[in-house]
C-alpha cells in the first residue's frame, strides 16, 4: 500500500468541520498508520478597497471538496466516507481515485518553487470615476480605461492641457470618486 491523495466530496461550507471531524475520527479509530493528511486547498487573495486599501484573506481554491492523504483499505475507507458531512469520494466506476503529484500541486496551487501564487481582486471598473490622490498629477479627476490586478494598477484617462492623457498609475494612489 502507497499513500496517496484523494479527493473527498463534502457539503459546500463544510470543509473545515469536515477536516476537523475527520482528524478526530483518525484519532479515536486509530487511523494515524493509514490515513496521514488533511488540506482544504486555500490561495490568498489581495482585494483592494476604495482608497487602495488592502486586505488579504484566504479563500478555498474548490469549495466543497477536501483532499486526504491516506493507503487505501476498506477500514480507511469506510472511516473518511461516514465522517458527517463526507458526501463522498471522486473516482470512476464506483472507487475512489488517487490524485497524480501534477493533479495534487494543481490543485495546491504550488509552482515548482512550492510557492502558492497570490490572486488581487479589486472594487473598481473600467469607466469609473477616480481622483489621483499623489504623485505629480495628484488632485486630477480621470476615468479608468483599463485595470491589470496582478500588476496592482490601473490606466486612467486624465484630461491634461485640454488633453486626454492616459496614465499608469498604481491602486494606492486613486480613490473613486463617489
């Protein structure tokens, strides 16, 4: 027997009281030689507020699905499929199937580095209004045009000179204009 990564179906939501549950259950059954592992895949996000500010969180990668590292057997099994909140495991034909180290770093998240990649969302739009709130062109009122989150910035169209002037500015230095 190898120990390898499966994927167990849980209730949406439910994912921490299904891990936590489990590792008790693994304890009172004495489980510890054949089930090793528990991960709710996570990845931090960075969301930007109004004013730039930011607040990272983790969030789950799949809601509703856990992965448990264990040597298959009926006992280990039956122990992780009648845990409360266990709606099952994925597999084909009826039995559960093992995740490939690739299927495993994918869904981790994990680069070769081991590294988790961050996500950045942000509350703004193409076409909101934004005021420059530093640099050179503080106080200038402008539309946004065009937003890369990963790079953490936006292009705002600013009308200098009589001009529209499209300019690279970075989230903390806008605020939306209410």
């Amino acid at each position: 027997m190898s120990k390898r990564w499966y994927v167990v179906h849980t209730y949406s939501g439910y994912e921490k009281k299904v891990k936590d549950t489990l590792q008790h259950r693994i304890e009172t059954m004495g489980m510890q030689d054949r089930i090793f592992d528990i991960q709710i895949p996570m990845e931090s996000v960075t969301e930007i507020k109004e004013g730039g500010k930011r607040e990272t969180k983790d969030v789950k990668v799949f809601p509703g699905y856990v992965l448990v590292r264990m040597e298959m057997d009926d006992d280990a099994w039956t122990c992780v499929r009648n845990t409360e909140g266990v709606t099952g495991f994925l597999g084909g034909n009826g039995k559960p199937a093992p995740l490939s180290r690739d299927e495993y770093n994918k869904m981790m998240r994990k680069s070769k580095t081991g590294d988790a990649p961050k996500r950045t969302t942000v509350g703004l739009e193409v076409d909101m209004a934004v005021k420059v709130t530093s640099g050179p062109l503080a106080d200038f009122d402008g539309k946004i045009s065009e937003i890369n989150a990963e790079a953490g910035k936006v292009k705002v169209t600013l009308e200098i000179f009589g001009r529209e002037t499209p300019v690279e500015l970075g989230f903390d230095q806008i605020e939306v204009i209410s």
